[in-house]
C-alpha cells in the first residue's frame, strides 16, 4: 500500500460521545477494497485480525520481498528497547500500554505510537508514514515493547521496513513470514543481548 492507496482519513464527525469521538476514523480508499479477503467466520474482537479466519492462507499477505541493503549495527539495535521506553509518554502514567517506534539507522526516535493493542500502536506508526508518503520505509527500524508476531512481521514487510526487533520472543510463524518476506526478525533485545532470526546480513 502506498500513500496514492488512500484518499481521505478524518475522525468521524457524527458520534454523540464527545470522548470517543477523536477515538474513531473513516478512512476514504481510493479504490475498491476486496471485503471477501478478510470474511470472518465467527465474532471476534481481537485486533490483530487472526480470529475467525478458517485458515493462515486467508491473513498471508501478498507483497514484494523487502530488499537486502540495508544495516544496522548490533551496539546501536540494543539502544532501541530503552530509547523507546523513554518515549512513552502515556505509559508513565498508566503502566498498560504497549508501544512502537520508528528508528534509522544511526537510532535515532522518528516517530513512538503507544496503544493497549501492540499492533494498533505498529499501525499508528506506519500510517503516519503512509499519510506523510514515505512509504516504503527501507532504511528504517521498527522497534515494538513486547513479543513480534507474525502479523506485525507482515505489517513491516508491506511498508517495506527491513528490520524488526522486539523487546520479546518471536512467534514461530514470524520467524517463518520474516524468512518468507525478506524481513529481518530480531527478538529478546534487552541487557545488551539480542537473537536474531532471520536475514541476519542486516545486523553489522
């Protein structure tokens, strides 16, 4: 997806609740969207749009393979986890909420989005992006405070980030999307340490 994909997103402006109205957006695409792709089968509330899928076909993505050649160097990887920290703003002052960050190369803090829902912090992020048309992002590193699962892994991969690196565990299915999808998948990146999965060629 690119920025040309969308051509409007403004808060909805015909909800009663003054609370929730800023909590709600329509988004105006600027082609028809393929509904039958994301049927689901039975009610779910989870975000991460796995639930009531009949099968992993159904949330596989179809996009180009992100690149090789980009680098980060491992000294600076292992920085991201508290320079991320220290941009929570919210979560100072509540404790619950998770959080993703955009960095470079030298890791430096682009752009942190925090939500209860790690991937909807991982969308604030890249849509930011999307909207500001600097999309694809290939010379970026995404960073996010808790475990990196697959779906986040193929949210990078569509924006075209080549890097993403977690406070936490990996799932097996996004060591096996990060392979597929030419993304390197870092995890456990905490006390100086870190693993890394796939792609490793990236990591200086």
């Amino acid at each position: 997806m690119t920025a040309d994909d969308v051509r409007r997103v403004a808060y909805c402006d015909d909800l009663d609740d003054e609370e929730q109205r800023y909590n709600v957006v329509t988004v105006t695409l600027a082609r028809p969207f393929d509904t039958e792709r994301l049927s689901r089968n039975f009610y779910a509330t989870s975000s991460c749009g796995v639930c009531g899928k009949a099968s992993l076909d159904d949330i596989a993505v179809r996009c180009e393979v992100v690149p090789p050649g980009f680098t980060v160097a491992a000294d600076v990887l292992v920085s991201m986890p508290d320079r991320l920290r220290e941009a929570q703003r919210v979560f100072d002052r509540t404790g619950g909420l998770h959080a993703a960050g955009l960095f470079d190369v030298e890791g430096s803090v682009l752009s942190v989005r925090e939500d209860v829902g790690r991937h909807n912090a991982v969308d604030k992020v890249i849509g930011e992006q999307l909207l500001a048309g600097r999309v694809p992002l290939a010379d970026r590193v995404l960073q996010v405070s808790g475990r990196a699962s697959f779906e986040i892994v193929q949210k990078a991969a569509v924006a075209g980030i080549p890097v993403v690196s977690a406070v936490s565990a990996p799932s097996s299915l996004a060591v096996d999307a990060g392979e597929r999808l030419g993304v390197t998948v870092v995890g456990f990146v905490r006390d100086g340490r870190c693993n890394v999965y796939t792609h490793p060629d990236r990591i200086a």
